[in-house]
C-alpha cells in the first residue's frame, strides 16, 4: 500500500489568469482585438466540447511560448496547490495539441472526489474527467501510484477509456489483469 503521497508546487505558464478574469476584461470590452479573438475561440472550443467555463478553473495566458496563447490551460491540484498543468490548443492548426507539465504518479481531479460517492470514474484525459467529475490518469497508461491512490477512495472504480487506439490499449491491459484494481 502506498505510503504519504506528495507532489512539488509548480509554476504555470507566464501571465496565466483564471478564466473569470478574462471573462471580466472579454465582456467589459477591456481587451485588445487580437485577445479578444482568442478568448472568444477558447471559449467556442469550451463549448464545442460540451464544457461549461465554470465547471473547473480553466486558465489562460496570452503568452506565445509554445502558443498558450492559443491554449486553454487546465491547472492541476494536489491539496489545493498546483503541481502541473495541460495546455490543450483550441485552435485549428498543425501545432502539438497539448504541452503537458505532470509528474508521475499523478491523477487528476482528485482535489474534487471529496464528497460520499459510490463510484469514480477514471478518465485518460483530463476534459472527460471534468466532465464526468471523475478522476483522469492523464494517458493510456497507469502506474502503480496512479492505481493505489484511485483505489484509495474506496469507490467501485469505472474505467472509460477513449474510443482510439491508445485507449484500446488501456483497455486491453485493464481486461488482462483481473485484479488492477481490486
């Protein structure tokens, strides 16, 4: 059984603000026309996703380093501090989708599985977790610190792997050990 748990604090992309922050200056018209746009865009993809803004504290920044000016950064929790982040583009273009700060043995969302609930559901991606209010190990892949601290809920654990290729082999690796998570 896994021990104490902990994850170091880290810094979030340059000039990243909550969202509401954004959204105060986007509805006051107190952004230039280029910010405006963005956050006009990251909004359309919220929704395109069937995500409310408000239903977890998405971030942004305007900052051009790896584009998270066209990135919606999602920050991750451990006990209230941040300890990484995803930025997942929401604009169309042929850049990498998300750059990604995480560190191993983390799962997302688990500042939120505070409440008395029968089930968690475990998520690869962090979107489908906000979604569901469950729980994402960030990939197709689990480890053993991911597995103890899900199972550490004492929750009957419902896996929802993505319809793709990688989440086929999470699948497969899931039905071939019959006590992964017990």
């Amino acid at each position: 059984m896994i021990g104490f748990v902990t994850f170091n604090k880290k810094n979030l992309p340059k000039n990243a603000h909550k969202l509401d922050v954004w959204l105060e200056k986007y509805v006051s018209n107190d952004l230039t026309e280029p910010q405006w746009k963005k956050i006009d865009g990251l909004l359309k993809y919220l929704e395109g996703r069937g995500i409310d803004p408000t239903w977890y504290d998405f971030m942004y920044s305007p900052d051009f380093y790896f584009n998270f000016d066209q990135r919606v950064i999602v920050p991750f929790y451990w006990r209230g501090d941040v300890v990484g982040y995803t930025g997942r583009l929401f604009e169309n273009a042929e850049k990498i989708k998300y750059v990604t700060e995480v560190q191993p043995g983390y799962v997302f969302n688990m500042d939120a599985q505070n409440w008395d609930r029968k089930f968690v559901i475990v998520t690869e991606g962090p979107f489908d977790a906000i979604t569901t209010s469950g729980v994402s190990i960030l990939g197709s892949e689990i480890n053993d610190t991911q597995r103890e601290l899900i199972e550490g809920l004492n929750r009957q654990i419902i896996v929802v792997p993505d319809r793709d290729k990688p989440g086929e082999k999470l699948n497969e690796i899931l039905c071939s050990k019959d006590e992964f998570f017990n």
